[in-house]
C-alpha cells in the first residue's frame, strides 16, 4: 500500500507534468504578473483576471524544478473561480502551511491536493519553490485592485 508521502509524491509529479491552466490572457482585462526565485532559477508569470471580485480567470506559465511548477498549477486550480478575499486568506493559509511551526491536521485537511506540498517542509531551501507563485499571486491581486 503507498504512504501518504508516496501519494503526496504522485501529486506533484502528475502537476508537473501535467500542469493545470497553462497560457496566457490578454491584459488587460487581465493583469499580468512575473516572480523568480533566484536560489532555485524558478520562473512564474500569471494571468488573473478579476471579474466583480471574483477570480474568473487564471493561465499561468513557467519553468523551473518540480516544486515550483506544482506548486504553481495547484494554485491555479484552487483559486480560480474564488472570490478575491478568499484567495487571499487561501495564501495566507497556504504559506502558514508551509513554513507554521507546527502542522495542524485539520488545517492540511482542509488544504486537500495542495497538502502535497508539505513534504516539503523538510527541506527550507524548497518551502521558497513551493510559495513563490502564491506570493505572486498576492502580488497580481494587488495589481487587479489599483
Ligand atoms: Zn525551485
């Protein structure tokens, strides 16, 4: 039977090679945002496009380790459609996920797909892989509201 770090390992895997959302939008109505992550060579850039405070459309491109790009995909997955208030408690709660003291199971419950990441809290270099396209995210809401 697979472990859960095992699952958890599948997860990303298939994100990576499978990413969610990839593309581009036309900006405007989109806002476009990059972010690097230097100590890893990481590339991120999104497309959001906010629709009545809500996240209506995300296509997200980029290169770098498994990490990053997983992580990018899920993110894509899990915002599109929500409000923008929701996506920016989901940043909050997914980077309190990832570098929090401790690990709350109900909290990774409720993260679902996106728990995947927590293997890698093991390994600090990696927790920057792993936020980098949420911060970016934060960064493209803040441009979609100026
Ligand atoms: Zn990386």
């Amino acid at each position: 039977m697979a472990g859960l770090e095992d699952l958890y390992k599948e997860i990303i895997v298939d994100h990576y090679k499978n990413p969610r959302n990839r593309g581009t939008l036309p900006t405007p109505p989109a806002v476009e945002e990059q972010g690097t992550n230097p100590y890893c060579g990481d590339e991120v850039t999104l497309f959001v496009q906010v629709e009545d405070g809500v996240v209506a459309e995300v296509a997200v491109d980029g290169r770098g380790c498994s990490i990053s790009q997983a992580s990018l995909s899920m993110m894509s997955e899990a915002v599109k459609g929500k409000s923008v208030d929701e996506a920016r408690v989901l940043i909050e709660d997914f980077k309190g996920m990832m570098t929090g003291d401790e690990l709350a199971p109900a909290d990774v419950m409720k993260q679902g797909e996106l728990a995947a990441l927590t293997g890698v809290r093991k390994f600090p270099d990696r927790i920057k892989c792993a936020i980098l396209s949420w911060n970016t995210l934060g960064q493209a809401l803040d441009k979609s509201e100026d």
